[in-house]
C-alpha cells in the first residue's frame, strides 16, 4: 500500500505547483486503477478489461430496462 501513496505524491505536487496540469478525472481515475491493481494483485490491464464489462453490462441492463418500459 504504502507503493501506491508514493504513486500519488508526485501527482498530487504538480496539481498544487501547477507546473504540470492534468485533467484531475483522468488522474483520479488513473489512480484508482492502480489501486485496485495493488489491492487485487492483478495487472492494469486486467483492470481497464474490469472497467470495460462493467461498463457492457451497464449499458446492455439499461437497454433492457428501456425495452421494459422501466
């Protein structure tokens, strides 16, 4: 854990000095990525493919409830 508090330091210094600005959503999401690759013990990319289905099965849930009539 204590990896991905140094991961966030850096960041976190060059949105304060503004030497080096980031969209701040890009980098939250970014950094929640790699926390959950830490926590998980799995790879980013194995991440973003978690992102990427829930994202699926997101869409296909609010299709379905639109055929519905919910």
């Amino acid at each position: 854990m204590a990896a991905v508090f140094e991961l966030l330091r850096p960041h976190k210094k060059a949105i304060l000095q503004g030497s080096f600005r980031e969209d701040a959503a890009s980098l939250e999401l970014q950094t929640a990525k790699e926390i959950l690759a830490e926590v998980l013990s799995i790879r980013l990319t194995d991440v973003d493919e978690m992102i990427a289905n829930r994202f699926e099965d997101g869409a296909r849930d609010e299709e379905a409830g639109k055929e519905k009539g919910l």
